[in-house]
C-alpha cells in the first residue's frame, strides 16, 4: 500500500488538445502515445487528452489514420505536475490511399446527431437517443415538442411550424405510418415508447425523395435496429398524478374483463344476431350498465423490456432489437364547460351564458406494444432489414356532466361510458444494396403493410334533467330523457369499427460520380425512384335508443307510465320493462350514411441530384410527380361517392454555401400538396360528447397546393454544439381547415372546408451548447443548454361567395397555429458520478382550437400553459439507474376561452371557458438494470 502510494506521487499528467489543422475541430480517434511504446491516450470528442507518466523526460508521438504523425522530443514530466502540449494534425494525402471499416454507424448520439444535420441537403432538425434518455419522455409525442417549431396537441398530435397534425406527415423508419384515428390525419406518437427510439428527423423542407404530402414538416422516426453488444434491461417505473392517484372516487366502466391488456373480451360487442334493422318484433338484448364502478386510483406502472441480440452465421452478421412495454395510467380531471350565446346581457355587456356544465372525466389508458427488427447485413455491400410494430392500446373514459342549461331552466346529471381499442401493425421488409467495382451505385429498396382496427363497442350515453329549484323550493328529482326515435345522446348506445389496410412498395437508384475527391460526401449524385401505395378502409356506426314502443298502449295506464319514467337509469330500462306495448323498445337511428367503403391509390415517381460544386457550395434538387386517387362511397346509394384525381408535378431546389467548416446557409423552395382524409370527405354525423359537438364531413374539398420557401444559417461551435437561426414562407391554394356551421343549437355543429389562400410566415432559432469551453470549473463544465424558439404569423383569407358572406370569419390565423414556441432545457451530466439532472421548459402562444362564424358561434381559443420538467438519474454500480422526477410542475390550467370580440386573441375582459381544469403534476420513480 505504501509503495503503491510512493509511485503514484512520483507521477506527473502531460494533458493538452489534439485538432484538425484544417478545420480547428478536435481530432476523434487520434492517440497521444509515448514513441516507440504502448503507452497511450485516446483523444477526446472536444480533442482533449490526458496521459499519466512516471517524472522523466519521453519523446510524445500523435497519429492519427490519415493524418501525418507528430513528433516532440524532450518532454519533460515532473511529479505530481501537469505539462501542456497541444498538436494540429494536417491530413496526409499521400499516404492514405484506402481503408475499409466495417461497422456499424452508431446514429442515436448526440454527435452523430449533429453531425447529420450539418451534412444534410435539406432544412432539418431532429433529436437524439442520447437527449431523450436524459429526459422523463415516455413517448414519441413527448419527445418530439423539443424540437425547434414543434408542439403537440391532444397529448397525441404533432404540430410543426404553428401547422395542425393535417398538414405533417409522419414515417416510421421510412415507411409512411398508419392513422387510428377516424375524425383526424395523424399518426398518434404516444403509442410509441421513447425508450425504443433511435432518432427523430423533421424535414421542414420538400425534396424528390420525400413524400408531396407535406406543410409543416416530414416526421422520420427511426427505431433501434444495430446492435454493437448483446444487452437485456428492465425498466419498472410507478407514475402518480396530484389529481387521481389514491383518490377513491376514480371512475371506470362495469365489465371490464381484459381491458388490462388494451382490448374487449366481447363483454361490450353487438350482440350476436343483432339483424341489420332493427324493429319492434326483432329486438337484440343489451346490457343494463350506464353508471361506472367507483375505485381507488392506483399508481400508474410503466415496464418494458428491451433485448439486444447479435449472431454471426458465417459471412452473415445478424442483429435482433426486442422491445416489450407495458403501460396501465389513470387520470381524472374536473373540467368546467360552458356555451354562450350570441345575444348580450345588457347588465354586463358580455353574451348571455347558454350551458354551464362541470364534467368529472376519468380516462384510464391500457397500452401493450412490441417492436422487433431484424437486420442482417450479408457482406459490406449488401443489407436487408425486417422491422414489426404491434401495439395493442384501450382506452375506458368516463365522463360525469352535472350542471344546468340556463337558457331551458334545467339541471343536468349526465353519464357517457366511452371504451374504444387499437391495434397498429406496421411491418417492412428493407434493402440496401452497393453494385459494381467502386461500389458507385446504390440501389435501396422497401416492401410494407400496415393494419388499424378501431373498435368503439357500446358506448353508452344518456341524459337525465329537472327543472331548476326556485329559492326555498326542494330540488325534484332527476327524470331520464326518452327520446322520440333513435339519436347519438339520449338513452343511447352507439357501436362502431374501423378496418384499413395498406399495402405498399418503394425503390431508389442512386448513382455517384467523381466530384472534386473520391469521398462520397462530395461525389455528385443522380437519383430516381417510386413510391406506391393502396389504401383500403371499411368503417361502420350503429346507434340506438330506447323508446316508448307505443305511445298509444303506453299511457293507457298513466299510474304505471309515470312510475316508469321516474325509475333511475340503472332501473328504467331493465329487462322487466321492455315491452313494445306497455314499455320501451330500442329504435334504431343509425342512417345509411353511418357507413363507407374507400380505397386511396398513390403512385409517385421522382428524378433528383446532388452538385458539390465547389468546397463551398452544393446545390440538390430535382421533381417529384404525384397521382392520386382517392374515392369513398357511403351507405346511402341515392349520394353521389367522393372522387378526386390529380397528377401534381412537384419541383423542390436545395442549396448549402459553407462560410467554412463551422457554418453555412441554407435555402429551400418546394412544391407540396395537403390531402383531404376519408374522414373529412365522408358525409356522416359523429357526435363528440366530450366537446360536445356533432362532426360532419364535406365531399366538396379538394386537395391544397402548398408553395414553401426556407432560408437558415447555421453555426456548428464543435462537434456536439449548434446554433441555428431560419426563417420560412409558405403559401398555401385552397388550405383545408375545420370550421363551424350556420346553427344555434346546444350543440356545436362542425365541418371542413377549402379557404381561397392562406401564408404562414416565422422564424426558428435552436441552440445546443456545452459550458466546457466557457468555465475551468468541472462542476460547471458538465453542464448543457438546449434552447428553441419559433415566432410564427399566418393569415387566411376565404373565397368571396355567399356561403361565406356575412358569417364565416376571414383574415385570421390558421386554426391550430401557435404565433410562438418555447422550448429550454439545462443538463447536467456527471459520467464519474453516474449522475444525470435536468430541467426543461415549454410554452405554446394562443392559437385557435375550433374556428367560429360571424353570426352563432365564437372561436375557441386555447391558452398559453407554462410548463416544467424535472429529472434526476442516478447509477448504482455497472447494472443499476434509479430515475425519478416531476412533470408540470407548475400544474397550470388546460384554458379554452370564447373569443367574444373576434378579433383572434383572447383580451383580459374575455374569460368565457369552453373548457377549463388542471391536469395535475405528475410524479416517478423507477428502476432500470442492464444485465
């Protein structure tokens, strides 16, 4: 022990910063070494080193593959001392003529990250694996509202450049993604675990290789597919919510039989022999279940399970990524509701309140999801990829409205039990293949299919109400409302299902040619390739109500019929009282309209390339030619079926000018299109009870021309580090958007339609920055900033006709556009102490949630919420992460406010609530092993 303490004295450290003499950026992967020995030090990612030497005097050498080697003599070392010695490698041309690595590129760092970025031939932004671990993310939908310019509505939805989840187009590892959801075009990012996420692209710029279909932004999210080492980890979390956890009045549905694992047993399904028409002498028997169960909230648990495999079968190299997740949360908010109508009250001048409800919801959300993906790669020129995504997600929401409708004079007490399923898969079969000598041509390759089933089963809805109680008189009871016929929200029960399926192939030729060296960064380039795609959907609604079966027989006994129509829900429609004479029968109300067939074919072909025309400036480009067909027929054959072909050619031109190797300016124009969705073009009503609207589609819309343009300078300090600042135009021919129909009802009546032209127009900064440079203090130096910010404007302006004169709002925002995002995060990282600290910050502007009219119905504006994050993670010996932290921890209020002047803003005398609550701070703690 001594004389280990002896030598350790007697040593000195030489420490010091290896560069590239042409860029100035740290040397990766150079050695400091003592000449003519093994003792070494590597270089680190900032060029930095530190080699430990007994006290003497050594020859230093520094190399370095394709560099020439440094040579200092007479260093001297003394005890318990630090000796500087800095070095510039500069690249030796002649020496290096070839090298071949095999490997795998590791594309999930923080440095591989940037470096992507800054080779890019496009405007992109994107996030690393190693950013998300550092965070409490626990889905895509979380992951990507870091990113510059992007937010996320509904918890579910991405919104890019202030542009709602229509305009964006979401691929999963270069495959197009389905959409679970029927009334909106998106792919739901929370159904995918942040924990099995490689990376995340947003190409905010069009280019022949990329989908048409774009506004705001191409969403590339990329699983795990290499593998360097065999690796299995265990992650078990416990969340608890401020509002619901332990709380013992939750809400869930009766029945629930496998809802734990994300789907119905049948308990809810249509009953067998249900006839396609129902009537008085042919009717099926539901169950008698309208009122939820009352439980204590649990935690919620989050467990997955990840396996990482690599075989060698002999020539062949084989890697397999498992991912098992399995989530179970809860949530329950009090959310006030109000609707106002257009007159005033001339006490205070502000609209006469025409509904005020408070809803009690509880959600309860089951999610089981399993990715694997196989990669093999058969030899250095040639490798093919098969990857699978099934995830199985239930959701059992409850709402309780209790309240009064004042313009009527009636207290309400109202329940709605709302179960649905998903299930996703999404496959593809992938190849790359490098062909001849100087492996100078690519060929890459894709083969897919993607499955939804939606299943709405029995969703039951019912009214109950009195009249409001004078002061001093005893409040009656509450009476079920019996409907005359058959509707979506009174004694009813509602069924639906959804089925798609997606069948598509896609391939690129690549051809390099020399440029101004043999690297293939600056080789030019000659591409074409196809995308094709069919798209099949059925979907079906039925709903009914109970009834008087005959008002005529039913009354005869009026002691008995007022005995009936007092009973409580849970008693009122029992088996007893079922009778198409003396009580209630089911009426169907469904039409043929509830129901559609539609097939959507896409055929693309594209031809592009890249110029590095000098060492500073590099030009892409080339066009993308799109058809479409898109048809959809509903029940109903006396309505004309939705059709729409179009052949749009779509150029797009990209060009890089590098001031030097740490920054360079971008632009980007392109031609791009936005679709209607089937939902959006079928004409059947769906009420939303939670909104408390009746949905319709509008089979005159037509596809929108988007025209964009981006200008960004960007500045890359070092390998890690980046500062970006952009900004963007787009121009938009017929922008589709939801908006409000001519009606005053209690309800909101929704539609879509074509405005004439809108623009939206901003600007994005992003920085990423270490304090390693700025501070000799190492607590200091392992800190990190992120910060991204967008300032946005839009306006849209509609066509001059009748339909629109006189009622519908113009010269406004785009609805669901944001005219700001913050992001900021600040990271510590300690890799000694196995210590891992962040906080981070969001906030979203005002932006329009539904868009009102001039006559009926005011704008729903939702509010900014600030937002902060917290986590901590800490290492236990070589296996072991605890990881804890809070999200919202502010726990701000959801505001949705009426715009009662119309001007687009909500001002500080505009308090109406559409709707308003907290969702409550959410708090973990969980283990993660790596064995």
């Amino acid at each position: 022990m001594t004389i280990s303490h002896l030598l350790w004295a007697q040593q000195g450290t030489l420490i010091g910063k290896v560069t590239d003499k042409k860029t100035g950026e740290g040397a990766i992967g150079a050695t400091v070494l003592v000449t003519g020995t093994t003792q070494a030090a590597p270089v680190e990612l900032d060029g930095s080193y530190a080699l430990k030497l007994a006290a003497g005097t050594y020859n230093i050498t520094i190399q370095s593959i394709g560099y020439k080697p440094l040579t200092f003599s007479g260093i001297s070392i003394q005890a318990d001392q630090k000796t500087t010695l800095n070095g510039a490698l500069e690249e030796n041309t002649q020496a290096l003529k070839e090298v071949v690595v095999t490997g795998q590129k590791q594309t999930g760092t923080e440095v591989a990250m940037i470096q992507d970025l800054k080779k890019a031939e496009v405007v992109v932004s994107g996030m690393s694996n190693d950013q998300i671990v550092k965070t409490l993310d626990r889905d895509a939908a979380e992951v990507v509202k870091r990113i510059p310019g992007v937010t996320v509505q509904s918890n579910n939805f991405i919104v890019i450049r202030g542009l709602a989840e229509r305009y964006n187009t979401v691929m999963l590892n270069d495959a197009l993604t389905p959409s679970a959801e029927v009334d909106t075009r998106s792919f739901s990012f929370d159904i995918l675990p942040s924990s099995v996420i490689d990376r995340v692209l947003i190409f905010k710029s069009g280019s022949p290789e990329l989908p048409g279909e774009m506004g705001g932004g191409v969403v590339k999210v990329f699983t795990k597919n290499s593998v360097l080492e065999d690796a299995t980890s265990l992650s078990v979390s416990g969340w608890a919510r401020s509002s619901t956890t332990f709380q013992n009045n939750y809400q869930v549905s009766p029945g629930r039989g496998t809802d734990w694992l994300g789907y119905d047993a049948g308990n809810r399904q249509l009953p067998e022999g249900t006839p396609e028409q129902v009537s008085t002498s042919n009717q099926p028997t539901f169950r008698n279940e309208w009122l939820p169960q009352r439980i204590t909230a649990r935690p919620d648990l989050r467990v997955s399970l990840g396996l990482s495999r690599k075989f060698e079968l002999g020539k062949v190299y084989l890697s397999n990524v498992t991912s098992i997740s399995y989530s179970n949360t809860h949530e329950q908010n009090n959310i006030t509701r109000n609707r106002y109508l257009i007159e005033r009250d001339p006490a205070t001048n502000l609209p006469v309140q025409q509904y005020a409800y408070n809803d009690e919801r509880s959600l309860t959300g089951t999610r089981l999801g399993i990715i694997h993906n196989w990669q093999a790669r058969l030899n250095d020129r040639n490798r093919l990829e098969f990857r699978n995504f099934l995830n199985q997600y239930g959701t059992d929401e409850v709402t309780h409205r209790t309240g009064q409708t004042l313009d009527q004079g009636f207290d309400r007490d109202d329940y709605a039990l709302h179960y649905q399923s998903r299930t996703i898969y999404s496959g593809q079969l992938q190849g790359s293949h490098d062909l001849g000598a100087g492996e100078h041509t690519n060929i890459t390759w894709a083969a897919g299919y993607n499955y939804v089933y939606k299943d709405e089963p029995d969703y039951s809805r019912y009214r109950s109400q009195r009249i409001t109680a004078q002061p001093g008189e005893t409040p009656r009871p509450f009476l079920v409302v019996v409907p005359p016929d058959g509707n979506p929200y009174d004694a009813s029960r509602f069924f639906s299902d959804l089925k798609e399926n997606t069948y598509m192939a896609s391939g690129q030729w690549e051809r390099r040619f020399a440029g101004r060296d043999t690297t293939k960064e600056n080789a030019f380039k000659l591409r074409a390739g196809f995308y094709t795609e069919q798209k099949e959907r059925t979907f079906q609604n039925r709903y009914f109500s109970y009834v008087i079966g005959n008002p005529s027989t039913f009354y005869r006994d009026q002691a008995r019929a007022n005995r009936l129509l007092t009973l409580p829900i849970n008693q009122i429609f029992a088996p007893e009282n079922l009778d198409p004479k003396t009580g209630f029968v089911l009426d169907e109300g469904t039409s043929p309209k509830d129901r559609y067939t539609a097939q959507n074919t896409l055929v693309a072909g594209y031809i592009g390339g890249v110029a590095p025309i000098s060492d500073r400036l590099s030009i892409s480009g080339g066009v993308r030619v799109e058809y479409n067909r898109k048809h959809l027929q509903n029940g109903d054959p006396q309505d004309t079926a939705y059709l729409e072909r179009r052949v749009i050619p779509m150029p797009s031109l990209n060009a890089t000018f590098n001031f030097n190797q740490r920054s360079l300016l971008r632009l980007g124009s392109s031609v791009t299109v936005n679709r209607p969705e089937f939902r959006e073009v079928a004409n059947y009503p769906y009420f939303d009870y939670n909104s408390n609207a009746i949905i319709t589609g509008n089979k005159n819309l037509k596809t929108a021309t988007i025209y964009n343009a981006d200008l960004r300078y960007e500045f890359y300090p070092t390998r890690s580090e980046m500062l970006s600042v952009g900004v963007f135009y787009k121009y938009f021919k017929d922008a589709i958007e939801q908006t409000t129909q001519s009606v005053s009802t209690e309800q909101m009546y929704l539609t879509y339609q074509n405005a004439d032209h809108a623009y939206d127009v901003g600007v994005e900064l992003e920085a990423r920055k270490s304090l390693v440079e700025l501070t000799e203090n190492p607590v200091l130096q392992r800190f990190s900033l992120v910060l991204n910010a967008s300032l946005i404007k839009s306006r849209v302006k509609l066509a001059d006709n009748a339909t629109n004169n006189n009622f519908a709002l113009t010269d406004r925002a785009l609805q669901g556009q944001s005219p700001y995002v913050v992001n900021a995060g600040l990271f510590y990282q300690d890799d000694e102490g196995k210590w891992q600290v962040s906080a981070q910050y969001n906030v979203v502007g005002q932006r329009i949630q539904f868009v009102g009219d001039k006559q009926f119905n005011y704008s729903v504006i939702e509010m900014p919420r600030n937002v902060i994050d917290l986590a901590v993670t800490k290492g236990i010996g070589k296996h072991l992460q605890v990881k804890a932290g809070i999200q919202d921890l502010l726990n701000q209020k959801v505001r949705q406010f009426y715009d009662f002047n119309r001007d687009g803003k909500i001002g500080r005398n505009e308090r109406g609530a559409f709707g308003e609550y907290r969702r409550g701070n959410y708090s973990t703690l969980g283990l993660t092993y790596n064995f």
